[in-house]
C-alpha cells in the first residue's frame, strides 16, 4: 500500500504545539524508512482545525479516493 506523509501545524496556540512540522516530517519519514512503506508525497500546513476547509487535507483526500494512495501517516498530539 502507498501512503501521503500528512503534518500540521496549528496556528492558534503555540504553546500547545509539541512538535514542528520538520520534526513531525523526520519522524514520520524514520518510520516509513523501518518500515518499508512506501511514500507517494509529503505534505504540510499551519492551519487551525477548528474551522473547516483546510485545503491540503482535502486535496489528499481527494487524491486517496481517486487511488492514488491507500493510507495516511501523520503524528497525533498525546497529551
């Protein structure tokens, strides 16, 4: 299966982010790398999540449903 590398950032608090989009970005890339998965694209933006419309998440979505791709990797906050 392939898979988009998918980091975010959001705008609204930055106390609240844990990780950059570079860190997220190298992480993720580390996992796929030991994982033998297969990356079609990477892709990021800074944008809050509480309002719709965050168009580089759409656009993936668009992408996987037309097979491009069959999964997401993307890092989750845990705190």
């Amino acid at each position: 299966m392939k898979y988009f590398i998918y980091t975010r950032k959001s705008t609204e608090r930055a106390e609240r982010q844990v990780m950059s989009l570079e860190s997220q970005l190298s992480e993720l890339k580390e996992f796929a790398a030991k994982e033998k998965l297969e990356i079609v694209a990477s892709l990021s933006e800074a944008q809050t999540a509480k309002e719709p419309g965050r168009k580089i998440f759409a656009e993936m979505l668009d992408r996987i449903c037309a097979g491009e791709a069959g999964g997401i990797l993307a890092c989750i906050r845990t705190d």
